[in-house]
C-alpha cells in the first residue's frame, strides 16, 4: 500500500483456528493480506447490497430489514418460517425449516445480515435456510451467528451502532461477517499508520483514516477513504512510470539531426500521395526527439491504414541519413516480407534487408553479413532479429510493430544491440488505441503520438449484426460474400475455435463442400506450423485463395486489398478491440467493404449489445473505451495472466480519471524533488511487476 505494510502474521494477530481457515478460504497469510480485502458494498440501515445484481447459485451476502414473518405447515407437517426481507433495493425471501429458534430472533423490523446460496422462484429471489447475524440496535441484544465474534469479545460493542456495515467477498465457508470480524480485531491492535508521503495529499483523508474507514466508515460514508486508496494506486503507477522517464534521461543515444538534402528529404518531396495533417505533426514531433541526445521512447497509435508505415520510414531515414542503422521489428515472416516490399515501394535510395528463422542458410548468412559490416540499412525482421548471433555495425533506431504481440523482454533485448553504451531511440507501433487512462499508467514513460485521420482513397467499412435468431439473415450473409467472390473479390470467415462444431475445420469442410463449392476455399489457423500458415497467406495474398476460413491468427497480418468482405462468427466470443481489429483486415483497398457479425447471443443480452456498440461505430478510440468498459482489467501492469498479486484493485481505469490524472503529475513532482523516496514507495510493486515495467 504505497510504502506500507503490515507483514504481521494472521496466526500472530487473530485466533488460531480463525487465521487458519482464513487462509484456507481465501489464501490470506499476513494482516496485510486481509486489510486489503476490501468490502464489495457497505450497507447503511440495511439499505443497497446489491442482492439483485447476483445470479442463481451465487453465495450472497446482504442485510435486510425484516418486513414480514410466516409460519406455515407443508403437507409432510414441516413448519416453514418464511421471512420477506427488504435490502433497500430488492424485496426476497429466507425460508427456514423446522426452525422455532427463528421467529425467536427474527421478528418484524429486525436487522439482520443473511448468507446463503441464492436461488429463484417464479421470478423471485429467495435463500433457503441462509446464516444470519441480528444486528443490534440501541437497547437490542446481538444474536445469530455469532460465534466469530465472541472470540473477539462482546458481540454487542462491535455490532452495535456501526454506521456502515462493510459486505465482503465471501465463500461458502467463510461468511462476510467472519472477514469483518477479523479485520476489526486486526484494525483495533494496528498502531497509528504514518503518512507514507510525509504530509496528507491535498483533499484527501489521511493514509491511516483511510485504511480503517474503508472497512469501517463513520457517517461520511466510504468514499472519501477509496478516493485515498484509489490515488495511492494510480500514484505508485505514477511514480514508477516516472522514474523510468528520469532512468531514460540518464541514458544517452545518438543525436540524429535531419540533414538537408539526404533520404529523408528525397522521400518526402517524391512521396505519389499528399501526407495528412496528423502525420507532418507525428514526422515533426519524431524529428524533434531523433535529434536530442536522450533515447527516443514514442508510442505511435493509429487506426489501421492511417499511414503508420510511411511515418516510421520518415524516422527510419532519418537515421540512416545521420549514418545510423535501423530495426524493424514485426510479428510475423509474412508481415515482415510486406514490410520489406511496402518500405521498399515506397524509397529505393537505403538497403533493406530482411532477416527471418527460416530463410535458406546462405540467404541468413548474407543478411547477418550485411547487418555487422553496416551494408544494411534497414533490417526488417522476426524475432530472428533478437538473437545473439546478430550484430548490428551501428544501431540508432528500433522500431516496433503492433507492440502487444511481443514480450518485454524481447523488446529490451533487442533495444540493447545498441554501440558503444548508447541506446538507441525507440518508437513503438500499434492499430489498437489506447484509453487515456492505459496510456497514462502501462505506458506513461512513453510519448504518445496519435493518427486519427485516415487518408484520402479510403472507405469506411459497413458493419452489419446477423443474429442466429434470424436464420434468413444468415442465409443471406453467406449469399452477400459469394456475390463478392462472384465480382472478382476476397473474403475472410473468422471463426472463434479450431475444432468442434462452428471450428474452423467443420465450417471450412461445409462451405468447401456447399455453398462456395466453386470457389477456391481455404483454412488458417494457430496449430499450422510457421511455413503452412505463410503459405496460405501468401495464397490469399496472390488471389489464389477465394475464402480464407480462419481463427484470429489473421488479427494482425498481410494486407491485402482486394479482401472486401468479412463474416466474424459467434462474435460475442471475441472482445471489443478484437473486432475492430479483425473488421480492419478489409476495408483496405479502394472498394467498398462489408463487415458481418454473426452472433449465437440473446436479443438484448449484454453480448448482443456490445457487438451492436461494434459495429455502430469505427473510430477506434470511442471503442477502445468502449472496450475498457467490458474488460474492466484489474491489473494494468500487463501480470494478471502470471498468476502473480494484481498491482490494482480498487481504481477504475475508466471512471478514474481526474484521480489517474492528478496522481501521474504529482509524481512527476515527487520524483523530481525526492527521487529516493519515490523509489522506496514502490518496493512493494510484486518483482514481477517490477520486471515488467522495466523492460516494457
């Protein structure tokens, strides 16, 4: 927590059997662990729990105001007690069987908390025979389950007269009221917390206010203290984000001064096509930081076709006219031949080599000469490029393409191949936009430049949603790309598996053996090896292939501009970003192209709804919003899917932010009037983590 913890053992605090099956249920070892298990919803006067927001099945937690007590007999003779209970938002029912201790206890107007399976009946919401706890009440006594809080005292002085009651993530083993019970007592035996920054953030509560009102607030409810919470997130974020700028500065890289009359004036003067205005903004902020002596580390984001490619050669010349050499780094051997070609179509005047894992022996032997003796102007390559055995003369420039698809440590590898101590300049590509709020934490030690504008001869892609409800709209769907085919055009099938039904091996046999029979269908997909899939791309990529039945694989990959049509199927398993960027792989001749969602989800489901947000719109950053709304990723630091401790938990990436805002400027501040403190403050990132951030 910013510089704090609290590393004091679970077993050393709270009861042995109690921190026993804490740990068991929830993992938690450390008194810190468990303060920083935050409640999901605070109750006042037993009001707004979210019950409603819980499906069938769900364990839940809820306090509720007892509005009517029951009792009846069932034909068996069980006497059932059926309570009605109002959590403030949700009306529901608590039966119980043969339980007289109950109308005992549970009268009308009692508050209490409930926790039981969840189950609904005719609509209704109830709980059968749920665990409760009476929450007391001036002059009432404490009754139920109590027995986790006796072991921590009086029942009644812990219940009685909390102004909010914290309603905790909670197991089927370990009630919500269980965890409060803990972490009161671990509260009540914490000293005074001191302010890790030194002195309060103005209009915030202190560290120490903070960390016991989240679980405990008094009449000013909980927000003031997630606020503290949520910007000592996004300020450790910060924080480290600006110590790498302040590590970059500390590095040197060659200063790479525009020359007058050298390449990159003779590509810019004979370029066939007028550059937008976005892209001379992006050309001018490159050639400003290629010509300083700190590294270079820019983020380029662009819609696909927005005129990334040209830009990143303006930059590449750039260097080369300084006497530098330059890295293009892409994912693929089949992106990175249409690199070489683009490029190359582009200037002819520089060496461009590529340099790929399966080029003949004598071919690789003759790249890697020309990369160490300097002939090499220019490599484009695979991760090929990150081996030790290559050796560049003079590097000065890395560039690297649809980012997302490498690891940090290939990148920083590569970034390394630098001469003489110096590090070259960095400028990274990528077709997803990014929320302001992921630009500001994952890659706030980076500049950001943004193409918007697509240029001129570009045209908008038509998106359509066919729903399996509509069978007719199907058949049509199939129609419409067999009449693009019968025109002379290509089409994309996407589908979101290999195997089994809707694969593609079952949809490519079905449409090979039926409705495109006369056409030259083929199939690409993940388990292919790396010589079979640039196969069939490049197949496609001549017009030998009609229909390309693949997975996501061609997400990023070979343009080819004569593909106009694209049928996504079962889109609802595919993400926000992802569709737009699979819509991207047509669109990108000058020919009017077509985009169908096919979807297997409800009308007015929330899948169906997000795919109809897709195909609304294609401004890929009003999407990439859109997309942060979906996800709501916990962890921005890229480690989630490691297994290791998220970094985030309580800030909203897409709500949050002012609170992103501030906290990223006032670590700026920080680290540069106190660099040592800011780097004790974030020790407590997970070394994972840490790892990430420094080479990312």
């Amino acid at each position: 927590m910013l510089g704090w913890t609290d590393d004091r053992k679970l077993a050393d605090v709270l009861p042995d059997k109690e921190a026993k099956a804490l740990t068991k249920a929830l993992g938690y070892v450390t008194c810190h662990d468990l303060l920083e298990h935050t409640p999901r919803a605070w109750s006042r006067h037993g009001s707004g729990v979210l019950a409603e927001d819980a499906l069938e099945g769900d364990m839940i937690t809820c306090v509720g105001e007892v509005i009517a007590v029951r009792e009846f007999h069932t034909r068996d003779g069980k006497t059932v007690t059926r309570l009605t209970i109002n959590d403030g938002r949700t009306v529901f029912t608590a039966s119980f069987f043969n339980s007289a201790y109950v109308t005992r206890l549970l009268r009308q107007g009692s508050k209490a908390m409930f926790s039981g399976k969840l189950k609904f009946y005719r609509g209704e919401p109830q709980l059968q025979h749920p665990d409760f706890l009476i929450l007391p009440g001036p002059g009432e006594k404490a009754a139920g389950s109590l027995k986790a809080f006796t072991l921590y005292g009086d029942p009644d002085e812990q219940l009685r007269d909390l102004d909010f009651v914290p309603i905790y993530p909670a197991t089927a083993k370990m009630a919500s009221w269980r965890i409060m019970a803990a972490i009161r007592h671990i509260l009540r035996t914490l000293d005074p917390v001191p302010e890790p920054l030194g002195e309060v953030p103005a209009g915030h509560v202190s560290f120490d206010e903070a960390i016991r009102g989240v679980h405990f607030p008094g009449p000013e409810g909980p927000e003031p203290h997630l606020e503290r919470l949520k910007y000592n997130e996004a300020l450790t974020l910060g924080l480290v984000m600006a110590l790498r700028r302040l590590e970059t500065l500390r590095r040197t890289a060659p200063a790479l001064p525009p020359v007058e009359d050298g390449h990159r004036t003779r590509l810019l003067s004979g370029l066939p096509f007028e550059l937008t205005d976005g892209q001379r903004t992006v050309i001018a902020e490159l050639e400003q930081d290629l010509s300083q002596g700190e590294p270079m580390s820019r983020l380029l984001q662009g819609e696909v076709g927005s005129g990334k490619t040209v830009v990143s050669l303006v930059a590449m010349l750039q260097a080369v006219d300084a006497g530098r050499q330059c890295a293009l780094l892409a994912p693929t051997e089949v992106l990175v031949a249409q690199h070489a070609r683009t490029l190359t179509g582009l200037y002819t005047g520089v060496k461009i080599v590529a340099l790929t894992g399966s080029m003949p022996v004598a071919a690789k032997r003759q790249a890697l000469l020309d990369i160490v003796s300097g002939e090499a102007d220019i490599v484009v390559g695979t991760h090929a490029l990150i081996q030790d055995t290559v050796e560049f003369f003079d590097l000065g420039l890395v560039v690297v393409d649809e980012q997302h698809r490498f690891g940090v440590e290939q990148r920083a590898r590569l970034r390394a191949k630098g001469r003489d101590g110096k590090t070259p300049h960095l400028l990274v590509m990528t077709a997803t936009p990014i929320p302001r709020t992921i630009a500001m934490t994952v890659f706030g030690d980076l500049e950001v430049s943004t193409l918007r504008e697509l240029p001129d001869g570009r045209r908008p892609i038509e998106s359509v949603v066919v729903p399996e409800y509509k069978p007719a709209w199907v058949r049509r769907a199939i129609t419409r790309i067999g009449e693009e085919v019968e025109a002379g055009r290509q089409a994309y099938v996407v589908c979101p598996r290999i195997d089994g039904e809707g694969g593609v091996l079952e949809v490519f046999d079905i449409l090979g053996r039926g409705p495109f029979r006369n056409f030259v269908v083929g199939y690409l997909h993940g388990r292919m090896s790396g010589e079979e899939k640039d196969s069939v791309m490049s197949r496609f990529a001549a017009g030998e292939i009609h229909i390309l039945v693949a997975t996501t694989v061609i997400e990023v990959g070979v343009d080819v501009p004569n593909a106009t049509v694209m049928l996504i199927r079962e889109a609802e398993n595919f993400g926000v970003s992802q569709l737009h960027q699979l819509r991207g792989r047509v669109g990108r001749g000058g020919h009017a192209s077509l985009c169908i969602f096919h979807t297997l989800a409800e009308e007015n489901s929330e899948a169906d709804r997000r795919i109809r947000d897709v195909a609304a719109t294609s401004d890929g950053f009003q999407l990439a919003e859109l997309d942060l709304i979906h996800r709501q990723e916990g962890d921005v630091l890229g480690t989630s899917q490691s297994g290791t401790t998220r970094t985030v938990r309580l800030l909203n990436l897409l709500e949050d932010y002012a609170i992103i805002e501030r906290a990223t400027s006032d670590a700026a501040v920080l680290v540069g009037r106190h660099p040592l403190l800011a780097q004790r403050l974030v020790l407590e990132i997970d070394r994972t983590d840490r790892e990430f951030l420094e080479k990312s």
